[in-house]
C-alpha cells in the first residue's frame, strides 16, 4: 500500500519516514513562484481536516497562522509593538512582569495556534497550585486575553482561547470609608501634618493618589475655585514619570470646596515658606504637593505617613484610596446624584460608581420610602 495519497483538493497527503503523516497546501504565489505550507498531524485524518481548514480560511482571507510561533515569542512582539506605545508606564511594566512572572513559565513554550480553552483552564489551575491569589490569576488572565484579543484582529488565531476559559473567583475587597465624624476628625489632625494638605484635598476632592501628586498650580485656580485633573504621577523603573489619566473621563475640571480652597491657600504659603528654606536646594517643578526640596513625594513615604496621621487621630487603619471612597460616600449620603459622583471621581460610566457604592445606595432606599411616604401624606 503506498504512502502517498492526494485527497481531491486537499493538497497532497503522505506518511513520513518517523511515523507522523504531512500535507502541503498552496498558500500563495510571490515573484511567480509558487509558495506551500506543510501541515503535521499523527493521522491522515487529522492533517486532512487542518488542510481542509487552511484552505477554508485561505477562502475567507484569512491568512494561515504560524504554528512554530510560540505563546511567548507573541507576547513579545506584542508588548513592544503594541502596548509600549498605547499605555502608561507602569502599566507596561505591570504587563511585562505578569508574563514574565505568570505566563511564560506555563504557557511560554505553547504554539499559539494550538492553544485550547482546556490549556488555558489548565494554566489557571497551575497557577493556583503555585500559590498565586484569586486577584493575580485574575489579572493573569486579563492580560493574556488582551493579548490574544490583537492575535484574533491580526487572523492570527481564531478564536480568544483566555476569554473562552472560566475566570478565577474573586472576592472584592470591601470598601471602609470614614464616617462623617471621622472624616471631620481626620481633617481637623491635618491641619498640623506635614503632608495634611495633601489628604485634605484627597479627602475633599475624591482624587486619586497619583492624580494629587500629579498635581501643578498651573492646574489650580483659586480666584474661581477651580482644579483641572490633566495628568498623575508614576514610579516606574526608570524614576518618577508624569502620565496621562487613567481613563478619558478622568480629564476633568472640579469646583473646589471652600474647605479645599482654605487648604491650598494656606499649603501654597507653607510651600513658598519651604522654597525660601531650601534656597538653591530647591527643584523647580510647578508641584503643588513637593518635598522639603521642591521634588515630587514618594509613594511609599505618603502612605507611611498617613498611616501615621491615623494612628495619632485614632482612627482605624485605611488605605489612601480610601479617602477616595469616603468623599464618594459623603457625597452620596447627603442626596448628590450618582451621575454628578461618576463625573466628579472621573469614573468612566455611572454603572462603575452604582457597583462600587451600592452598599450606600441601598441605605438611601430607607430614605427614599420615608420621604415617599411624606409627600403623599393625607392630613386627616
């Protein structure tokens, strides 16, 4: 019986020398000479279907995708050629430690034609057995759908097999916002900290970290009480970089509260206090919050340091996002709409801010039933 079969327009099919059966199929002409594919399976039948395959993507326009390309020579080329120029900083570095970290271990050797949901399943699963939490499997993931989210557009695989695998169970980190009182006592304690301005206006304002110390006067106008959110600041490998906001609804103007005015006001002449001070140790920076010198804070020194103003205020042990949190809440608690909330935190749509809030909006309910039951009250 002979090895070599040609099945009818399936290109040729034939049994090598090491067992393993081998089909070509025409993928194109360039400078008139014909160009073909060679296709392995362990069968006939399963080569025959992958040629049959090709040549139905072939049809369709869809380029046939390289088999010998691996999961992580693709991620490379898609960190370099994609992300690098389309995120922030830290974001790519978040990127790239996550693949070099979590990926390439278990899938680096992958071809990323032949990658399966199951595999991906798999990979989660090994990840778990590794130690990794709910959170990093989770965020695994997401990059690696991102990822093959590009390769689906370039048809070089045809399906995203990361969005086709079940995503890890994460719990979400309950939100512990100060109350109105504790919120009043935190600021109270600011008045005499070092960096207590900065938390005020965190608190008072709902900013980010990044966005506060991201912060220039030329983005403040006291005269008409108003802040502009334009950029955040970032550690990255390289040192302190300033990047874009975090989403196109995070460029936004504010009014400012009498009580962030009265801060920024009374901040602006500690600080001018603090540039005559350092005289030539001073750096020039347009910063409204700085250190001694002039430079931007350090993340990790900030958060110290609130920890610390906690703790002499005795209040319970929050992070600075916090803040954040609890000026959302206040807001909410005294009847502002979650629409204005959604714009004010710069959240990208009003469903991320009724998510993140529904614990207070749910206690609103009670209010809202009482002050129903008030207008249609009957005089009797």
């Amino acid at each position: 019986m002979s090895n070599h079969r040609r099945g009818r327009g399936e290109g040729s099919i034939y049994k090598r020398s090491d067992g393993r059966w081998a089909g070509a199929v025409t993928i194109g002409y360039r400078n008139d000479t014909q160009h073909r594919k060679t296709i392995y399976g362990r069968t006939r039948k399963q080569v025959q279907e992958r040629i049959n395959t090709a040549l139905q993507h072939q049809a369709q326009g869809i380029p046939l995708p390289g088999e010998r390309q691996t999961i992580r020579d693709y991620l490379m080329l898609w960190l370099s050629d994609v992300v690098k120029s389309r995120v922030r900083p830290r974001t790519y570095e978040s990127y790239d430690s996550t693949i070099r970290l979590h990926i390439q271990p278990y899938l680096g050797r992958v071809s990323l034609a032949k990658l399966t949901p199951q595999r991906v399943q798999r990979w989660l699963a090994d990840l778990e057995a590794a130690g990794a939490s709910p959170r990093t499997r989770q965020y695994a993931r997401v990059v690696l759908r991102t990822a093959l989210n590009q390769a689906v557009k370039w048809n070089l695989v045809v399906r995203n097999a990361a969005a086709l695998a079940n995503a890890p169970r994460v719990v979400t980190r309950e939100i512990t916002p100060l109350d109105p009182k504790q919120a009043q006592r935190l600021l109270k304690h600011c008045t005499s900290h070092r960096l207590g301005s900065l938390f005020a206006i965190a608190l008072s304002l709902g900013l980010r970290l990044g966005e506060a110390l991201g912060l220039r006067w030329s983005d403040v106008d006291l005269q008409q009480g108003q802040l502009h959110i334009r950029r955040i600041l970032q550690r990255t490998k390289e040192g302190v970089v300033f990047g874009e906001v975090k989403t196109p609804r995070a460029y936004r103007t504010l009014s400012l509260p009498n009580v962030a005015i009265s801060t920024l006001t009374s901040h602006r002449v500690r600080q001018l206090e603090q540039r005559l001070a350092a005289g030539s140790r001073w750096s020039e920076s347009d910063l409204v919050f700085t250190n001694r010198n002039g430079k931007p804070l350090d993340r990790a020194n900030v958060r110290k340091q609130f920890h610390s103003l906690l703790e002499s205020a005795n209040l319970p042990k929050i992070r600075i996002h916090d803040l954040r949190h609890t000026a959302a809440t206040l807001l909410l608690l005294q009847g502002v709409n979650p629409r204005t909330v959604m714009e004010l935190l710069g959240h990208s749509d009003v469903t991320m801010t009724l998510n993140t809030y529904s614990h207070v909006l749910a206690s609103l309910k009670e209010d809202a039933a009482r002050r129903m039951d008030t207008a249609l009250a009957t005089n009797s």
